[in-house]
C-alpha cells in the first residue's frame, strides 16, 4: 500500500501548484450506474480519434438496416473504456445537454434507451437483470429464456416510451467470463451467445449490446478444455471486436486537458524551452514515427511532465500498474516521488518531472508489483547496483536512474542513447556535467554501450525480454491441450503411507495417488492398475472433472462399473477444480518458457528470474489446490471413495489412512508381522544386509546352539533380527535341551510367518516332484497379494524355510548342488537370485524302505530322526566330496575304477533323487533301486564304503610315496626311524654354507625340523613343483621324482666336496674315487652313521681276512668289485 501525502492547503501551495488546475474528473475512476445520474459526468470528456471511430461505428448499428449490433470493446486498466461506455449512453438517449459540444453531433433521432451495469464475480444472468432493473440475489440463477424474455420486455417499454430500441452496456464483463470459467454448468457463455443472436434479430427495434473487458476473451477461456475453449471462440465472433488503445500521441492531449495548466502563468523561459523539448522528443520518434511537429505546441501544455516523461510514464503504467494504476490516477495521486508531490516539493521553482524522478516513484510504490511479475528479471540487480556504486554527483545518479528505468522497460522504441539521456536531463546549463557523467560512468565499467545504436545499459550483455517470451509461452500453452489433462500431468503420483498398517504389521506399505481427467475414467477402468508386489501396495485415482456436468457423467459411469474394479483399486470424483487452473496456466507459461528459451543461457539473471518465477508460480498453485496434492493433510473437502466392495465418503487425513490402513489389514491377510525395520523393507540398508548374511551363516554353521552361538553380551543388528523374527516366531526353539530349526504351531507363529513357509511349499510343488524352481520365481511369488512380502525379506524367509525344510530341500547354484547355505552362498544369491533353484525332494513306497537302511548302514545320523530325507544322504557325500577331500582326490586316476566312477558320480550329480536311487547304484556295479531294482542295500552300502574310503585315503597314500621317494633318493633306509633326522641333520650342515639360491633353498627345506612329517613332505613338494600338493594331477606326481633326483644329485655332489670340512662327516663317512687308466672314473660318498653297526662290523671283519690272505689280489679284486657296484649305480640313476 503505497503512502499517500495530504493535499497542500491554497496557502502552502507551490509556485508549480498554482500553475496547474487539475480537473475533478480526472480524480476517480468512473462506475457506470452511479455516474449516468450525475448529469455532469460526461461534460468533460474530450473526444479521441480512437473513441471518435468507435462511438461513429456503435451509432451506425442503431439504424434499422445494421447488421451489426453486438460489440466487445478491450483495452488495458485506465484507458477510458468506462468513460467512453457513459458518454456512448448519452448521446444513444439523446442527452446532448450533458455532452461536450464534439459529441453532440451524434444524437440523432434514432434514440436509444441505455440500460447499464457493471459486471461481478457472478452470474451473467444476474448482471443482465440489474442492468435492465430487475433485481434479483447474488446467489440465484436466472435462465437464459428469463433473462431473454426481461430483455424483450425491456424493448417493449424502451418503444412505448418513445426510443426506438435498447442500448445494454455490460462494464467489467471479465468478471463475469471469470465467474463462468469456473462454473461452465451455469451456461453463462450460452447466454451470451444468445444476447448476441437476439441483437442480430432485432431488426426495426434495436437491441445494441456492448460489453467491456480488459483482455480477449481467450484469456479468461484458457483454462477450460479445448472443446470449450472452441465454444467460447466462437461466442466471441458474435461480437466485434473494438480495441480501446489510445495512441501516445492521442494520448498527450488528454494530459494536457487533465492538467489543465494556466498558460499566462507559465514563464516564457519555461514555456520555450518545454516546447523545444517536446520537439526534439518527437524527432527522437518518442512519440511514434507519425507523430505530427502539432504536438509540439502541447510542451507547454504537460508541464510540469518534461516532454520525454511522458512516454517512459505511460509505457511503467502498463508494465507495472498492474491494473491498479493508470496515466490519470498518477497526476492526481499524492504518493510518495509522484507528481503530486513532485509538485508540492518543488516550492518556488518549476523543476519538470523527470525519468529520474519517476525511477524512484516506480521503486518506492511498484516494487512489490515489478516483484511478482515478468519485470523483476533485473530489478534485483539494478537496486544492487544503484547501492554498490560509487557516483561521484549528481549528474551521475541522474544517468544511472534514467538508464536503469529505461533497461527495465526495454522497449525498442525508448532507446537510452546518449542523445536521448542528454534530452531527457539537458536543461540547457548542464549538458557538459551530462556529458562528462556519462564518460566517466563508461570509463569506471559503469555503463556500457551496445547493438548498432549504442544504446547505454548497466550490463553488457544482451538481455532476455521476458515480457516477449512469456507471450508466447502463454500462446503455445494455452493450445498444447486440455488444461485438465495439463493439471493431471503437472500433480506427479503420490504417496500416503497408512501407518495403522504400519504399526500393526511392522511393513511400511503405500498408497499411489493419481489424479485422471474424467474423460479419461472408461480407459482406467479398462486397464487399471494390478497389484503385482513391484509397485504400490494400493491404488488411489482422483478423478477431475472440467465441469459439473463431466462430474456428474463420471460419478454415472462409476456406478455402472463399480463391480468391474479390481482389489486394491480406489477411485474418487473431485469437484471441479476451477482455482486450480486459474494458477496451473502461469505455472505451466513459465515451465514453457524456461524450456523452450535458449537466450536464457547466456543471460544469468533472466536465467535467476525465470527460475523464481517458477517457482513463486509453483507456490501458487499449490496453495489453490487446497490440499489435494497431499491427501495425507486433513485439509480440503470429503469424497466418496468407490471400490469393488462398496463406497466410503472419507474427509483427507485421518479418515482416509485409517481406511487405507483397514484395507491394508485385509488385502494383506498373510503377510507377516515382523517388526523390524531394518529388514522388512523394499530396499534395506547395507548395515541390514550385512545382519541378514551374517545370521544365515550363524543358520548354517550353529543351528543347534542357543542364540546359534551369537554372544549374548552384545547386540548387533544380527542378533535383533534373529530375536525379533526367528527366537519370536518360534522357528529356533529347543526341545529336551537340543536346538534346532522346526516349524511353530499356529499359536506359537508370533511373527505369522506359516503362511509364507506354505506359500514357498505350493510354489515348490507346483510344477510336479523334483523339479528345480528359480528362486526368483520364489521371491516374486511372495510379493503377491495376500502375502505382499518385502524384498528385504523375502531371502530371510527363504534361509528359514531350508532351515526347516533341510531334508527335503535342495539348493542349486547354476545347476551345481550346494550342501549348505552359509554367508557368503547367501550374499551371492541377494546379489545375483537368477543363479539359483530350489528343488523339493520326497521318497516314498520301496525306495524310502531301502533308504532307511542305506542310511543305517552307512552310519548316518540325520538330524531329524523322525523325518529322514534324501537331504540327510546327499549332504554328507556332497559335503564329502566337495570339501572334505582336496583336488587331488577328486582329479587322481590312481584310484580303482569303481572309486573313479563313485567320484564323477558325486560330482556330476545334479539331481538328489537321480543320484541316491540310480547313480550311486551304478557307480557301484549294481542295478538301480526300486521296485525292480535293489531291495537290500547291504550291498551297495559295502561297496560304498570301500569306494569312499578309497577316495578319503588317496591323498595321505600320496604323501607317503613321495616320502618314501625323499628317503630313497637321500640312500636312507625308509624302515629307519630316525631316517628323517639323518637327512636333515646332513641338509643343516650344508645350509649355513651354501649361497646358491635354488639348492639352498632346497635344503633349508630338508633340513627343516619343525614340521610334522606330513606338512615336511607338503612343503618339500610344493617347492620342487611349484604347486601345492593338494591341488596336484598325476602328472606332478612325476614331475616331483625327476626334480627330486635332480636336487638330491645336487646336495650330495655338494657333500662329496664338503668332506673334510665338517666335523660331522669326519670319522663318519669317505668318498671313494676309482680312476682308470682310459680315464673313466667312478665315485660315491659312503656315510655311515646311523647305519646298523652289527651289520656293519661282520662285514668289515670278513673284507679284512680276505685282504689279508691275499694280499694285493685280493685288494685288487676288491677294486674290481666296488667298481662293478659303482659303475652300476650310475648307470641305474643314468636310465
């Protein structure tokens, strides 16, 4: 609001207030029926080229042979179109006597009666009536045949009183047009249409009407549908169309009129040089390029406005007045930096009004209007500007606010050269200040220059013209569609959470609101939405309506097709939302324009403002959808909720969720009640999913221990899931003082998990015994209505169900049988479902008779005695097989061909039934089992465990060959059992001496004391193979003898040379070297200790008789000898 100042009395009037004598009836806006009894009214209206072509047209349809008679007269706020509307009154009357003599001459002898109303937010009906002097309430709805028959009633008394015909002015019909967008059922545009068809009619008795808006009636259509959009165009046609947009040169004449300044007052001084300006203003095309020199007699006319004022003044009154202020309520307003207080501070001098001072009237009374709308784009910057800028005088202010108005503007025709700045701000004394106010505000980077005419601006790009955009995003959008289907698309789904629900159920389940045009309600209904476990738990559709007519066919259609909707399905009928749309055409004009304008992205301001603008559009209609965007909000007004079971009126908010949460409750009968947020969710927390795994493995690794051997002590998010679903659900419960998983009893089911662990059985099932089912398949199953299970959850229940179901269940990855799910199988099969089935095993008749036994046989304890499976044979061979042997035993073929067979039986099997009943029966040379097959397993189960046993040995037989070979290789007896110290007692002395890397190596390895024999062998192997001996082929088993022998050659070369050296081989060994005279030679080191003396020292003893009874044959005989032996060790290590 802005402030205003008191009127000064005559005493204190200013030497410029004396000058000027204001008109009273340029001081308040005109009201038709309260101003056609003030006689004096319309004396002094001056007649314009604009309003003298409309009166001559409007007369012409008096006469008896127009065709014409229906007109729509559109102009902005405060150009005279009431003005014009009482004065065409009073010459239709005849009343020339309260006309200025230029209107006299057309009252002419055809008169007509004048019946004049001014229109409100209300039916058309009614404004009609109250024009034609019927008075009826506010709230009534006069039909179209009352008001047609009022209006002939009105013709009829207008001729017998003398006139030919009736003259009915409708003021301010916008309001009305309003009034009927909102409520199209009323039929106010039909009734207008059929004004205008009766004006057309009315031949030899006139019926002219004459309606007054401030825009097309297009406008006021644009958010109705595009068939009523049409309707309305088309009424439209019925009336032509009059624009009232007084020219700017039409325009300074009234100024001049409506100041009324006393010329012999005015200094000549003053008067010449307003002249002159008003002649340069003109050459400058300020007042349009046809601008006649005439005007310029009226410089002095307009004081104290300078002639270049008045341009910039009636282009802000457009853009800013926001149809609250005009031309004329400006020069009689006493508002802050107006011309009225222009005037009352000016005292003794006659200062014109400026464009700098009309900058500051525009900043302290239009601001919050420039906010709101398109001209705000760089309001915010120029007010940042105007306070950060040093100006050095006064000179610069004034360039800088002329400047800045001017830019705000941006009108082509309002150029801020440096020419037009000097007209506007020159008073004849000042143009060197101007000048050199200029220069310097170019020289600081305060002003720039651009485009072709060097227009100055405060910023040097070019800058985005808001005012151009936004009309033509309101042209492209208000053709793009129906605004109802445009309103729907701009409300996107939501979702209301019925936390009753919740509560109980420990799921947070939701409800998508959609809203569908009502024209759209056959097509839903045809293809609605199916409650799959992938999307929203129900589904809510708001249906709007254009109008009450669409309302009232949409809540017929329901009816008809209510049983056809499907469960979970909830639809509703709005009423009209006329607010809304009112706001949605804004919104939906500035999303236009922020999309659809690529000068926005050189233009960062342009670009800031566009963005509010959404978003202040945004606010806006939120806020007149009155809470139907949030139906979660007990705001707006009750609806019936139509479903397959009946109706349900329900106010938004508490009423609404707790139906939904009812709903909930019975659409979702079998859904479990875990009350752990963490895991019973659609997407759970990384922190959730680490709980999930580690329980699984504890599952599978302890299940017969309390707490599955969690620590009581802590309480990781594990250890609430394990207490809050499988300790309370009662699925891990211990029974004479053992621990195991078992399926509770309805009443022990706390957690109302049965439901799913049979729902897990059928889909099992289903497809027929012993077929693999995708896990997937299982998931997706559980999401189904009436079980609706979560996909946090769904891989829990699956663990629980083959936790209790572990002798009939099996479980596949990639076709592979796993004998447990622990933690990192579970992780897996989270990440990648796809891999994995399911399969239900069950044996029954001959083949469970004879399973019974093989399992007696074989010594296997399953846990469940009373329920014995073929899980409880399958996991012991798979785990066996899989984990219990290492590679070597299941790649070796040093095995017999009945254990080679068992083993790719093992490890080829892919069915558990195949396998117990067929597989294994072959594998062991006999016939299946079954009625013609196997009926005793003895045996089977004897051949099984010779095979397996043969298996389980393979590997520790590895180890002892290649122990065995070590000693060899090393000249050890391998029946000595100290043989391994001896070997390795020689390797120490040779290690502290040996520097190169491979045999050192090597012989670290031998001289190793600290290992067990077998780890010894392990580590002595996997160095001359590189490869762990675990993970051998029979082929490495070769490759270790050749690269023993090797080593071994190696060590004991090195020894020979070490003799002597060491104090350990002194006394106890020798190394013999034969030469003969061709040069052969042969030689070995002898060492003896450890050897068995009592076989050693009989054997000396004989060696020495027979040398002694010899002599040198017989010392030649034993060269002879030793060299035969030695030549034939060398030999054997040679082949």
């Amino acid at each position: 609001m802005s402030t205003k100042t008191k009127r000064p009395t005559d005493q204190h009037k200013s030497a410029m207030d004396r000058l000027l004598q204001i008109r009273p009836r340029f001081m308040r806006s005109v009201h038709l029926e309260r101003d056609m009894s003030d006689a004096s009214s319309s004396q002094g209206y001056i007649l314009t080229p604009v309003a003298h072509n409309a009166i001559t047209r409007i007369c012409g349809s008096f006469y008896s042979n127009s065709t014409q008679r229906a007109f729509r007269i559109a102009g902005d706020y405060g150009s005279g179109k009431s003005a014009f509307g009482l004065a065409l009154a009073r010459v239709a009357a005849g009343y020339a006597n309260a006309l200025p003599r230029e209107l006299r001459t057309f009252c002419g002898r055809n008169r007509m009666r004048p019946h004049l109303a001014t229109g409100d937010h209300e039916p058309l009906a009614v404004t009609v009536l109250r024009a034609l002097g019927v008075r009826v309430p506010h709230w009534s709805r006069p039909s179209t045949n009352e008001v047609l028959a009022k209006t002939t009633k009105a013709l009829d008394a207008a001729r017998s009183k003398g006139f030919k015909g009736v003259l009915l002015v409708l003021d301010e019909l916008g309001k009305n047009l309003e009034f009927a967008a909102q409520n199209p059922e009323a039929d106010d545009i039909f009734l207008l249409q059929r004004l205008a068809e009766e004006a057309a009619r009315s031949n030899a008795s006139p019926l002219v009407i004459v309606v007054m808006l401030h825009q097309g009636v297009a406008a006021y259509a644009s958010g109705l549908d595009s068939t009523a959009r049409r309707e309305w165009d088309k009424v439209a046609g019925r009336f032509e169309e009059i624009v009232y947009a007084q020219p700017l040169e039409q325009l300074v004449p009234l100024v001049s009129a409506t100041l009324n300044v006393r010329q012999e007052a005015l200094p000549r001084g003053t008067s010449d040089d307003a002249r002159k300006a008003m002649l340069a203003a003109i050459r400058a095309g300020v007042y349009g390029s046809a601008a006649a020199s005439s005007l310029g007699q009226f410089g002095p006319k307009i004081f104290p406005f300078h002639p270049t004022v008045l341009p910039v003044l009636v282009r802000s009154m457009r853009k800013f007045g926001q149809n609250e202020r005009s031309l004329f309520s400006f020069m009689s307003a006493f508002e802050p930096m107006g011309l009225q207080q222009h005037i009352q501070a000016s005292g003794s001098k006659l200062e014109p009004y400026r464009i700098h001072h009309l900058f500051e009237y525009v900043r302290q009374n239009l601001l919050p209007a420039i906010t709101v709308s398109n001209s705000h784009i760089h309001w915010s910057f120029v007010d940042s500007l105007l306070s950060g800028t040093p100006l050095s005088s006064q000179e610069e202010e004034n360039v800088f606010k002329t400047v800045a108005l001017l830019t705000l503007l941006d009108s082509p025709d309002l150029p801020a050269s440096a020419e037009f700045i000097h007209l506007a701000l020159d008073d004849g004394g000042n143009h060197r200040a101007v000048t050199k106010a200029i220069s310097d505000m170019k020289s600081r980077g305060f002003l720039y220059e651009r485009g072709s005419t060097k227009a100055l601006c405060l910023w040097p790009h070019t800058s985005v013209n808001l005012d151009e955009a936004f009309a033509r995003g309101e042209l492209a959008t208000r053709t793009s569609g129906d605004s109802i289907d445009l309103l729907c698309k701009q409300l996107p789904p939501e979702q209301i959470v019925p936390r009753g629900h919740y509560f109980r159920s420990g799921t947070l389940r939701y409800g998508e609101v959609q809203f569908v045009p009502a024209t759209a309600l056959a097509h839903l209904i045809d293809h609605q939405p199916v409650l799959n476990g992938k999307g929203a738990d129900v589904y809510l559709r708001v249906i709007l309506p254009a109008s009450q007519s669409q309302l009232r066919d949409a809540a017929k259609l329901l009816r008809e097709r209510r049983q056809d909707l499907t469960e979970g399905l909830f639809i509703a009928i709005a009423q009209p939302p006329t607010n809304s749309l009112a706001a949605l055409s804004d919104l939906v004009t500035w999303q236009w324009v922020q999309a659809n304008t690529p000068a926005l992205a050189g233009d960062r301001h342009a670009r800031e403002e566009v963005t509010r603008q959404v978003a202040r559009a945004e606010r806006y209609f939120r806020e007149r959808l009155a809470g139907m965007d949030n139906l979660e909000l007990p705001v707006g007004e009750a609806m019936t909720w139509c479903s397959a079971t009946g109706e349900r009126q329900l106010r938004p908010g508490r009423e609404l969720l707790q139906f939904l949460s009812e709903q909930c409750d019975h659409i979702y009968r079998e859904a479990p009640h875990v009350l752990n947020e963490l895991i019973n969710r659609r997407y759970p927390s990384s922190a959730a999913v680490a709980a999930r795994t580690k329980l699984a493995e504890a599952m599978a690794a302890a299940p017969d221990k309390p707490r599955l051997d969690m620590d009581d002590s802590k309480r990781p998010p594990e250890m609430a899931l394990y207490l809050s679903v499988l300790r309370k659900g009662g699925f891990h419960s211990e029974k004479n003082g053992s621990w195991s998983f078992v399926l509770p009893t309805p009443q022990e089911d706390a957690c109302n998990l049965l439901p799913a662990m049979h729902r897990v059985t059928k889909l099992l099932q289903r497809p027929g015994m012993d077929v693999m089912v995708p896990v997937t398949d299982i998931f997706e199953g559980l999401s189904q209505v009436p079980y609706g299970i979560r996909e946090g959850l769904q891989p829990f229940i699956l663990a629980i169900y083959l936790a209790t179901h572990h002798q009939r269940v099996a479980l596949y990855e990639d076709g592979t049988f796993l004998p447990e799910v622990r933690g990192e199988v579970f992780l897996r099969l989270m990440k990648e479902p796809q891999a994995f089935h399911v399969q239900y095993c069950e044996i029954d008749g001959v083949r469970a008779d004879v399973f019974s036994k093989l399992l007696r046989l074989l010594q296997i304890d399953p846990r469940d005695a009373a329920r014995t499976d073929l899980i409880d044979l399958v996991r012991p061979l798979s785990i066996f097989i899989s984990r219990e042997v290492p590679d070597y035993s299941r790649k070796t073929n040093t095995l017999s061909s009945m254990a080679v067979t068992l083993r790719r039986a093992l490890l080829d099997a892919r069915d558990p039934v195949k396998l117990v009943f067929t597989m294994l029966p072959e594998a062991c040379g006999l016939p299946p089992i079954g009625t013609e097959g196997i009926k005793d397993p003895e045996e089977l189960a004897s051949r099984l465990r010779r095979a397996l046993h043969e298996i389980r040995i393979a590997y520790p037989t590895l180890i002892h060959r290649l122990e065995m070979a070590i000693y060899a290789a090393f000249d050890v007896d391998k029946n000595n059992k100290n043989a391994r110290s001896l070997i390795s007692g020689r390797a120490a002395q040779l290690a502290v001496v040996l520097t190169e890397p491979v045999l050192k190596a090597f012989v670290i390895r031998i001289a190793d004391t600290a290992l067990e024999d077998r780890a010894w062998v392990e580590s002595i192997a996997n160095l001359l193979t590189r490869k762990s001996c675990e993970r051998w082929l029979d082929t490495d088993e070769t490759e270790f003898h050749h690269q023993l022998e090797i080593a071994a050659g190696r060590f004991k070369r090195t020894e020979l040379a070490r003799i002597g050296t060491s104090k350990r081989l002194n006394g106890h060994a020798c190394r013999i070297a034969l030469t003969k005279s061709d040069g052969n030679e042969v030689g070995d080191l002898i060492n003896w200790e450890g050897m068995d003396e009592s076989k050693i020292s009989p054997v000396e003893g004989q060696i020495q008789k027979i040398l002694t009874q010899h002599g040198r044959h017989g010392m030649a005989a034993a060269l002879r000898a030793i060299w035969a032996q030695l030549d034939a060790n060398d030999r054997i290590k040679e082949s």
